[in-house]
C-alpha cells in the first residue's frame, strides 16, 4: 500500500509569502489566489484575510490582472473578444474589470489582426471553390474568437 501523506498546513504568514510570490510572478486574479491559499492548508477565515492584505498590499488587482490577460491573449495568441471572454468567465471578474480589460484591445488593432488572420488562413487554404474556401477561413476565424458578423464582411472582402 502506498503512504499517501497529507500536503503540510501552512502558517498564514507562510502562506502570504507563498502567494505573494505566486503573484510577483505574474498577474493572478483572485479565484487563482483563494485556490493557491487553499492549497496551501489554510482555512476560509485565514485564506480572505490573507487574500485581503494581498489587496492591501497590491499583489493581487482584479483590474490589472484583466489588463494583463486580455491585452495578452489578444497580441500573443491573437484571440478574438468571444473567445478572451469565455476564457476569462473562470477568474469571475467583475463586469467593471473586465470592462476595463478590453479597453485594452485597440479597435484598429483588432480589424487588423482579424485581416491578417483571415488572409494568412486564405493563402493556407487550398480549395479552389470559393464557397468552400471563404467558409473554411471564416470558420478558422470565429473559433479564434471574433464575432461572426465581422469575420463575414472581412471574408468576402478580401477573399477572393
């Protein structure tokens, strides 16, 4: 039989420590914070008071923290909004937050982005009915998260 051992029961200053760099690393949103405390061994009263004092000491910022993954998400892995919010519901920002956050995507920027995306998968593509092909690169499109609406008009735009 395996010796499965219980993980060790942080102190709350142990802890605070702990996600304090846990933070310092890169920007966490409050959900991550709770459940790195939790797995740390502490227990509900002492995972908000430390999580407070993060605030307090602005380790942990809901808004900053939204900045950093959408503005993120969009020029790393060039994600559409749909698909930035999907990802986002998890970490249950506020509505103001994630407001904030997508202030962070430039609307140029992000026609841009949709129009080298839509001819970078048009020159992949090799079809040679147009009907099939503007639907594959609009499909490629809308899973990467842009409104379909907009993918549409910028397919049969520069799809030829």
């Amino acid at each position: 039989m395996e010796d499965k051992k219980k993980p060790k029961r942080h102190t709350p200053k142990e802890a605070k420590l702990k996600a304090a760099n846990f933070c310092a690393y890169q920007e966490r949103s409050q959900k991550e914070v709770r459940n790195k405390l939790y797995d740390l061994g502490l227990y509900p009263d002492e995972v908000e008071e430390v999580l407070t004092d993060l605030i307090m000491d602005n380790f942990v910022n809901e808004e900053r923290f939204a900045k950093a993954y959408i503005g993120g998400k969009f020029r790393v892995k060039k994600w559409g909004r749909k698909k930035i919010l999907i990802g986002l519901a998890p970490h249950k920002l506020s509505p103001y937050c994630v407001k904030k956050g997508l202030e962070e995507i430039d609307e140029e920027d992000y026609i841009h982005t949709l129009e080298e995306l839509i001819l970078k998968k048009a020159n992949a593509v090799k079809e040679t009915d147009l009907f099939k092909k503007r639907n594959k690169v609009a499909v490629h499109a809308i899973y990467k998260g842009f409104e379909s609406d907009l993918v549409w008009e910028t397919v049969k735009r520069l799809v030829n």
